[in-house]
C-alpha cells in the first residue's frame, strides 16, 4: 500500500481545520477519570424534526485547547466570550455537516458517502494513524520535526501551475459569458487508493481489518513498537472510568472511530463548500470590467493626479498590486533568472577572498584570492531535477555544467520560433528544472529592474538612473539586456552574469506597462475589452497562463463566495434553536 502524507485533506472553512490540530499533533488528548464532568453540556440544538444534539464539555475542551486560546492570545478576547464562541464554532461545523449530508442524500440516492467515498476515509484514518505514530516515535526519540521536515524538503521543488477557475466564452453577438471550470482535483480524486477492495469502518469487519493492518504495520515496522504503546497507552487513560472494554483491540478501535470522525466531518464541510462554491459563483464581464477600471483610475489618481512620490519603490516592491503605470519617466520591465549557488561552504572561501581584495584581510595575497574566486566560478554547476509522478522537480543528485544548461537553452528556446510566450514558458521549465534561486519559485511575478533616461545619476556617472533591488552585476546585465526598450519577450543574456552568489542566466520577460492606452480619471471599458484582459498581454507573467482575466475573477469569486456562505451559515442557524448552559463551563473560564 502506498502511504500518502496527511497534509491539508480540507481547505475551506479554519474551524474545521482546527478541530483536527491535536490529531496532527499526535492525538496525545488525555481524559482524566471524570465522565460525568466531561460529559456535562455546554449547549445544545434542536432541529425541526426534534431531533436534538448536545456539545459536551469534553468537545468544548478539546476545541479551545486546539483553537479556542487563540480568541484570548491573538484577539484580546475575554476568556468566556472564547469559549462561547468556540462553541459557536462547534454547532456550525455541525450545522454545515448535517447540511452537507441533506445535500450528498439528494446526489446519491439517498446515501450520504458513495462506497468510493468510504473506502477513501477508511484508507486515510489509516494513514492519520502512521503519522501519528511518528509523532510519537519522534516525540520519544527527540527528533525536531521542524528540522526534519526541512530536510525531507531539501532538494524537492514543487511546483504550483495554475489552473483558470473560468472560461470566456463568446455568444458571437459581441458578448461574452463566463463559464465555470473545476480547477483542481480533490485530495480523494488525487489519492492513490491502495484497498483491493471497498472498505466502510461502520461495519465491524473493516474496522477490525483495519485494526489488523495497523499492527501490521508495526510489527512489520518495529522501530514503532514503542510509539504504538505508548499512543495505546494514552488512549486507554483517555477512558479511564468510562467503564469500557480495555483489551488492546477495543481501546484502538475506537481511537480508530475517533480520528475517522474527525476526518468525515471535515470531508463533509469541504463537500459542501465546493458544491456551493460552483453553484453561487455570479461573477459577470460586467463585474470584472467595473472592478479592472475602478483599480486603474485609483492607482492613476495616486500616482499621477496626486503625483505619489512612492511610484518607483511600490513598483519595485509589489508590482503585482500596480494597475497603472506612469507613460512618462522611469521605464520598468521583468527579468527572469535560474542562479547557479555558491555552497555555504564556496560562499565562506568566496567572502574571505572578497575580503582580500578589498584590503579588509591578508589571508591571501590579492592574486591567489583572485585566482581563487576564478576557480569557484569555473568550477560552478547547476543541479538537475527530474519531475516525479505527483509532479515535483527532484534532485536526483545530477549536475550540469553553466555552459551545458545555456546551450541547452539556447536550442530550446529556438523551436518556440518567433513565439516570445512560448519563449517564456520554456525558460519557466528550466526554472524548476535547474536554478537555485528561491524566490523565482512559484514567485507571483519576476523581478523588476527600473531606468529612467530623462535622470542622469551624476554619483554613478551615467546618462540614466536605475531602479533596483538587485546587485549591481545583476542590474548592470538587465539593462544591457533591455536594450533601452528594444529586447523581445525571450532574449537571453549572451553571457554568464557573475555575482557575489554565483552565475545568473538571464531572460527578458516583457515591460511593465499598462494594457490599454490613454488612461485618465475617466478611463472606461467596453464589453469587448474583455478579450484583451484575457489575453496573452495580459498575462501576470510571461512564462505561465495565468491573465489579469483570471485573477480579477478569483478576486470577486472568492469575495461574493465569501459573503454567501456567511449568509449560508446564518440561515443555517436561524433553522435550529441554540441553547447555552454557561454554568456547566464557567469553572473553565
């Protein structure tokens, strides 16, 4: 069976996500030997049917010991406005559930969890329990887990590509119509289901194949023997006066119902949110056109109406936030780069030579550091990673000289032709497949230099003053490479760019400029102006398909998709009576 992590099974509402912090943690939650006080409740609500649901104080406790403090740390709150609000919480997860399953009854003939959907949750309250266990066995053997996880990370890059959220779509009148498109797959339709066959932990028999499987996998894997005891252990003084069986059997599986409930309910609120999600989404061309010119006649208003003296740095900083750009003044465009890196152990010898050359030391004479700093650079390589089944870049522990990787470059960017995004797609592969430069992964733009020619920087002697955050060497290269506004979207650098880092291969992305022209305070669209912002001009980088289109929509889908579920939730509630017991909790607050 393939074990995958259990990383982030459920995206859509925090609560939920909350309520499983202990389980990720090591389900290490112990009972003390008070079931009438934990069974004790704090509220409770009834449906139109009668049917009435109690939260316990045992559930009370274990959510503000996973979530609820956070009201008191973070928010100032008075410890019993958290806990009320923590059992808020609770009932609208339970709300959402019960909800969800109304709605799952409708699409499956009546039965909450297709036999799939079963099989999946069984299969993950498995793999819940294998890290549990190492929780356990790191908890016991001293292993940090923060560095364990930076180690397991090392030499893999993922590599997050979009996927449009919706379509354009023209009526062949002049309009257009938004069409809705699913994105990305479920964690379950990305799981590799490794069962022979259909399983449901609500029969006993899977439950108890299940159990089977999980000694099992101790047994086949000792070094956890001591984890399983003492995650047994705990589990059994969980129950302590709660008058159940206590063979090792009993106690595990209902630890195995537990985390199984953990994980349905946090499956059914996702359920319901995506499904929810899709149906509400009411985003027009209308809507993104208002919102695209509301954003460019304000940062027009700022920049050029109230002449904002921030305009170079908030380009440099946050391009991405920008929806207008000066036509006069400093021209800004994009670099793209893979870096061949100095190891730390290079980097030091690198420093002490710099150091050298710069009269700060005499560890070496000044032509044995230059020699020295010759060699490092000659002697650099760029590592090679090859891309895995779940569509990670790994080192395979390859490497590649920087003249190897330019020539390759240089003959795949030749059969994109004269097609400059196609250009930039293809540099985007050598990104994850080769640099060493953490901030171009995933990076929502590429780097921007700025040059203003109307300035002369008198300091640096030069007929032009440049707009960087970047070392000079890289900066220097960028502007040669820009051409003064002559490059096309693919040129790259000619030569190896040197820094105090290592060696830079370089690439032109396009300028920073504005999508239409002729922009002032009264700047409108028209219904066909769509088309360009969903263009390949309009794209938030050269090298990836993504459009001003398409993040203004995400931006007022998720907006509209937030106020109907808080709408949703309201309604919920408004369905049930909510009734609070605060004297069954005040000794906690």
């Amino acid at each position: 069976m393939k074990k995958n992590k259990f990383t982030s099974l459920f995206l859509s509402l925090a609560l939920c996500l909350m309520l499983c912090v202990s389980l990720f943690a090591g389900c290490t939650l112990v009972t003390k030997d008070m079931s009438k006080y934990y069974s004790a409740v704090v509220a409770s609500f009834t449906y139109d049917n009668n049917e009435k649901i109690d939260i316990t104080k045992k559930e009370l406790i274990t959510a503000y010991n996973s979530y609820g403090y956070q009201y008191v740390q973070s928010y100032n709150m008075e410890t019993s406005e958290a806990y009320k609000l923590t059992i808020q919480n609770i009932i609208d997860t339970k709300l959402i559930v019960k909800a969800s399953e109304d709605l799952s009854k409708e699409n499956n003939g009546g039965e909450v969890l297709t036999s799939k959907e079963k099989t999946y949750l069984w299969e993950m309250t498995f793999e819940t329990i294998q890290d549990n266990l190492e929780s356990y066995y790191n908890d016991i053997n001293n292993i940090d887990t923060s560095d364990q996880q930076e180690e397991s990370s090392d030499g893999v890059v993922s590599e997050s590509v979009y996927q449009p959220t919706a379509a354009l779509v023209p009526n062949g009148d002049g309009t257009y119509n938004i069409q809705l498109k699913k994105t990305t797959k479920t964690e379950m339709e990305s799981h590799t289901f490794w069962s022979s066959v259909d399983r449901d932990i609500e029969k006993q028999n899977d439950l108890d194949a299940l159990y089977l499987i999980v000694v099992d996998f101790v047994r086949d894997n000792p070094i956890y023997s001591q984890a399983y005891n003492k995650y047994l252990n705990e589990a059994k003084k969980s129950e302590n006066g709660l008058n159940l069986a206590t063979d090792n059997k009993s106690v595990f599986e209902r630890e195995l119902k537990r985390i199984y409930e953990i994980i349905y309910e946090n499956f059914m609120v996702t359920k319901y949110a995506e499904s929810h999600q899709t149906l509400n989404s009411s985003v027009t061309v209308a809507n993104i056109l208002e919102l695209y010119q509301s954003k460019v006649i304000s940062d027009y208003n700022k920049y050029v109406t109230e002449n904002s003296s921030s305009y170079e740095n908030d380009v440099l900083s946050n391009v991405g936030s920008i929806n207008y750009f000066k036509t006069q003044g400093t021209q800004f465009f994009y670099i793209s780069h893979i870096l061949a890196k100095f190891s730390d152990e290079q980097q030091s010898l690198y420093d002490d030579c710099m150091k050298v050359i710069n009269g700060e030391s005499d560890k070496y004479t000044i032509g044995e550091a230059q020699g020295l700093i010759e060699d490092l650079y000659k002697n650099l390589t760029f590592p090679v990673r090859e891309k895995n089944d779940s569509g990670d870049w790994v080192d395979k522990g390859k490497t590649k000289s920087v003249e190897a990787v330019m020539q390759e470059l240089e003959l795949k960017l030749a059969t994109a032709g004269d097609n400059e995004y196609l250009k930039a797609e293809y540099f985007q592969e050598f990104i994850y497949k080769y640099n060493q430069d953490d901030g171009m992964f995933n990076s929502t733009n590429n780097y921007v230099i700025g040059i203003d020619y109307t300035t002369p920087d008198e300091e640096a002697g030069t007929n032009y003053t440049v707009y960087s955050n970047m070392v000079d060497s890289f900066t220097d290269a960028a502007i040669e490479l820009y051409d003064q506004g002559n490059a096309k979207i693919g040129d790259v650098y000619s030569e190896q760019i040197r820094s105090e880092y290592g060696i830079h291969i370089m690439v032109y992305e396009g300028k920073v400029q504005n999508l239409f022209t002729g922009i002032d305070e009264k700047f409108t669209l028209t219904t066909s102006d769509i088309e360009i912002l969903d263009s390949n001009s309009a794209r938030i980088k050269a090298g990836e398909d993504k459009t001003l289109f398409d993040s203004l929509f995400d931006e007022l889908n998720s907006d509209r998709y937030s106020i109907f579920e808080s709408m949703n939730l309201q309604f919920l509630r408004d369905e049930v009576d909510i009734t609070f017991y605060p004297d069954a909790y005040k000794d906690l607050t």
